[in-house]
C-alpha cells in the first residue's frame, strides 16, 4: 500500500491495519509513526517476497542440484540405538512453547472510542449536512399581552409592549374601527394610582400593537406608569395594557438633610473612646445615660427652634 493511500486513513484504521498485519506499534504512537511502520513492514514483505521467488526460480531452474535431506533423523537413529542396546527408551522432553502475547477481546475498544470522539471534534460535516444559519433568531411575537416601562436616565424613559391581533380585533369591534392605538403615560407622584386619580397625564400615538418608543419625561424624581389602548375621536381612551410604575432619578443632589443624628464634641468623644481607641475608654453604662439624656432633653439641630425672646 501507498503512503498517501494510509496517510487518507484514520488513526483507528491504521491500527486495525497494524493488527491485520501483525506489525507492533510502540506506546503512544501518533498517525506519523503508524503510518511510518505500516510503509516499512510493507517494504520488507515485498523484499521477503521477492527473495522467496527468486530462490524457488533459482531451485527450478536446470543444472542445479538440490540438497540432500538426511535420511533418517536424529531423534530416529537414537531411538533404533536404544532399542539395539535393550534399554527403556528415554521420554521425548518437549520443548516450552512460546506462545505470542493476546490482547483480550474489548481490551482496545475504549482507546478507539477516545479517537473516534477526538477526531470528531473536528468533523463539520459535508455541506449538504450543514444546517443553514437563521438570519432573524428571535420571533416578532411571542402571543401574551405585556407591557414594561423602564428609565433611561433622569428625563427619559422606554417602553416596549405587545398586544395580539385577536384582542386587538375583538375590543375595536364594539369600541370603534375607527379608534387608534395610543399610549397614555400617567404621572403617578406621591399618590396610590388607581386608572383615575393621576397628577398629569398624555398620549402618544404609536403605529403598531408591537413596539417601543422613548419617552422624554423631563421630570426628574417623578413616578410614571403607561396605558396601551384605544383612542376614540371624541377622546374615550380604553386602557389594554397596564405597565409597571417607575420612579426617575435625581438630576441633582438630594436636598434632604438629616440633622437629627448630628453629635457634640462631647458625645463624640465619649462614643469615640468606647470603641477602644483611646488610652481610657468608657464604660456601657456612661453611654446609656447619655443615651437617656439626649431623649429626656428631645436635643435636635441648633437651627430647628427658635430663640427664645429676651424680657423686656
């Protein structure tokens, strides 16, 4: 066999070419080595072959005279000497046999098994198995009615909804053909919505049952919720859809100022001397009843209370 002819050959296949011909490959052998001792035992078969019919050509061929075989073996003439000489004959001592070494059935299979999965890491497949790859992965609609309202930043929000055509068909069938899909978005700031009671509200036509828009709110630290349904042309809106509420951020820094937890020099270091950081430090009944005093003198910030009023 040609070396291109195993070279095309898997590694499992030159291995059982290998067996085949009872050529021993050394552990750990890689393709190149298989392929390497498969081409040398078949050049020295080819050499053993040729030597052996270039000898018998050379036997038949005419004026050359062959070897004469003994007439009687070696083992024959002891035996008829011994048998002369009356003596028992001696038992014939046999040779040991050595045997080749066997594998056991099933021994290489998982070896073969591990090939097989690693040159399959790197099989894709001829191009008629190869599965077109989809452009367009995630489906337009996935049938349910949802609706969700996120903030972007401090002004802006998104939206994304869905509605199905069959609710869609069903409620402008008795509210009005002649209705159009629209958003309404809802200020819901400091109140417990309920479809009725918003601080502000307007409307947003949109084109389609299956969409997103953004909202430009501009109003920081508002609380929004949104409506997907239909308007009449005489203003009737019915709600289809109910979103989340979400608040918006700050755009600024917070003007709440919590001065109740302000301490004195004095508390401070009374409270700073517990936690072990000086030299002496304070006992847990120092600090209860200072604790109790501040609650029996109700202390606050300095700038909560008036000043009293100086007698006249």
């Amino acid at each position: 066999m040609k070396k291109n002819d195993l070279t095309s050959k898997t590694v499992a296949e030159l291995k059982a070419l290998a067996k085949k011909n009872k050529i021993s490959l050394p552990a750990g052998s890689n393709k190149a080595d298989i392929v390497k001792a498969l081409a040398k035992g078949a050049s020295s078969s080819t050499s053993k072959r040729k030597a052996a019919v270039k000898a018998v050509s050379k036997a038949k061929a005419p004026g050359t005279k062959a070897k004469k075989k003994p007439a009687v073996k070696k083992a024959a003439v002891k035996k008829l000497v011994a048998k002369k000489a009356g003596r028992p004959e001696a038992p014939a001592v046999q040779a040991p046999v050595r045997r080749p070494w066997q594998i056991p059935p099933g021994a290489e299979e998982p070896l073969l098994a591990q090939e097989r999965v690693a040159d399959a890491k790197y099989y894709t497949g001829t191009e008629e198995q190869r599965p077109a790859v989809p452009f367009d992965t995630l489906a337009h609609e996935y049938g349910s009615e949802r609706m969700a309202l996120m903030a972007r930043d401090p002004h802006m929000a998104f939206s994304y909804w869905e509605l199905p055509q069959t609710r869609l068909e069903k409620e402008k069938a008795w509210f009005g053909w002649d209705s159009k899909l629209c958003v309404r978005v809802y200020d819901v700031t400091g109140v417990l919505f309920d479809g009725t009671n918003a601080t502000a509200f307007f409307d947003q036509e949109v084109p389609d049952r299956i969409g997103n828009w953004y909202f430009d709110f501009g109003r920081p630290n508002h609380s929004f919720c949104a409506d997907l349904g239909l308007l009449a042309p005489n203003g009737r809106f019915l709600t289809l859809i109910r979103s989340n509420s979400v608040t918006m951020p700050r755009d600024g820094v917070s003007d709440v100022l919590d001065e109740e937890w302000m301490l004195m020099d004095e508390e401070f270091m009374k409270l700073y001397g517990m936690s072990g950081s000086t030299s002496g430090g304070f006992s847990s009944q120092q600090v209860q009843e200072l604790m109790s005093q501040r609650r029996m003198l109700k202390i606050s910030s300095p700038g909560l209370f008036s000043k009293p009023k100086a007698k006249k």
